[in-house]
C-alpha cells in the first residue's frame, strides 16, 4: 500500500537552501531526513538505506533504451549528539562515495559480502530512499517519439518503507510505501505527520542535537501527555485494606 504527502513550496525551499548552505543537491538532505526520522522512531544509528540509480552516468547511454538501472547501498552512523546540518555534510560525503562505486552490482555486492539470504527481506536494506527526476515525470518529447506517464497499481510493497521524492510546481510530493504485513494505513498516516514535524523542526533549528529534534505534533503530543494518562479516579479510604483491594 502507499500513502501520499505534500510539503509545500516554502519548506521545499527551505529543504534546498540547507541544501547550498552545504554544497550539495536535494537528495542528501531528504536521505538525511529519513534517517534522522529512522533512528528517531527506532533508536538505532547505524542505519542502511537503498537508494535507486540510473546508471547511465557515460553521456552514450543517455539515448538508449533499457533497464541500466543498480541500488546503492547508503550507510551512515548517526552522532545523535550533532546538529541536523552536519549529518547533512556526512551523508553527502556517503552519497558521493556511493556513486563513484555505482556500476558495482547490488547482486555482487551482497555476494561479496556473504549476507545471510532471507526470502522475506532483502539482504542489505529495509528502506528505500528515491528522489524522481523532474523531467519525467510529465508529458514529454524524445526526437520522434512522445513519452507520458502511465500508472501502475500497487499491488505489493517491495521492501518494509519506501519514499519516493518528487518536485512538483508547489512543493514536494512524498509517496511512503509501506508493507501492509508490517504496518497499518493508520500508523503510517501518523509517520507522514511526523515526518512534516521533522521537516519543520530542521528548518527551524538545523543545528538543534539529532536526539533533541521533536517528532510529534501537538495534537498527538497532547493524546500521549494528557489524553492516555486521564485516569485520575477517585477513591475511598474507608473501609478494610483487603476490601479496598478487592474493590
């Protein structure tokens, strides 16, 4: 199943200024903010991610007709006591690595490494990171041919969380596709709240510690603080104490 959310244009803006503050495109810092929302939902810092690739980095490929495309393994270990801006820095450093290495097959890679295979997970990643080119996303021409998108029903989540970025006209569009064994549509109509939460937080304090970053919004901030913990009720002394215990 997937879930749609939109940021609108100025937090976009927002996202691609944090973006030149630190020399690098959009990607790393939405791959960033997945994994700032990935250790703040599970406690662990040393997270993987899969991010997809084109692979026709050599200009003779950009004509051709063919599935080139590889997914790289994106690794980082978060110090959850720095600020939102340097884990920007590392990840892009990570990014660029990456894709000096980006022919290197996933098949291979995982061969290589000698992972455990399990038919329920893939072997290095259980989250997928995406940013959609701009240019096909619409209606286009390639000599004389006419390109356009055509949708395809979701029918299985390929890994347990997937998000998919896409600039729009007004923002920034995020698909988050999830395994429905793993999660309920409710809880992850919760996650894309937080995930704007996160997104707000950056903006506003970039240099705020990675664990100090707020995650909820008020209204479930308020449901957890007060709303659960309304249980006063009031209560007698009188009587005996095994039948106040009974009672």
């Amino acid at each position: 199943d997937a879930l749609e959310l939109h940021l609108d244009a100025p937090r976009l803006n927002g996202l691609k200024a944090c973006a030149r503050e630190a020399g690098l495109t959009l990607f790393p810092v939405l791959a960033a903010l997945v994994k700032t929302f990935l250790y703040r939902h599970t406690g662990q810092t040393d997270l993987v991610v899969g991010v997809p690739v084109a692979g026709r980095e050599d200009e003779s490929l950009q004509g051709l007709i063919g599935f080139f495309v590889n997914t790289l393994p994106l690794r980082n270990r978060l110090d959850t006591g720095v600020g939102f801006a340097r884990l920007v820095g590392e990840v892009g450093r990570s990014w660029r690595e990456a894709l000096a290495d980006q022919l290197y097959p996933l098949e291979m890679l995982v061969g290589e490494l000698k992972v455990p295979r399990e038919a329920s997970r893939n072997p290095l990643f259980d989250v997928l990171v995406s940013l959609e080119d701009a240019a096909w996303q619409g209606a286009a021409e390639r000599g004389a041919l006419d390109f356009s998108p055509f949708p395809l029903p979701r029918r299985q989540s390929k890994l347990d969380l997937s998000f998919y970025f896409r600039e729009q006209a007004d923002g920034l569009g995020i698909e988050i596709e999830f395994s429905s064994d793993l999660f309920e549509r409710a809880s992850i109509a919760r996650m894309g709240q937080r995930f704007v939460r996160l997104v707000d937080a950056v903006l506003a304090s970039p240099e705020c510690p990675l664990r100090e970053l707020p995650l909820m919004p008020e209204a479930e901030r308020e449901l957890v603080l007060n709303g659960f913990n309304g249980t006063d009720e009031g209560w007698s002394l009188d009587g005996t104490m095994d039948a106040r215990f009974s009672q």
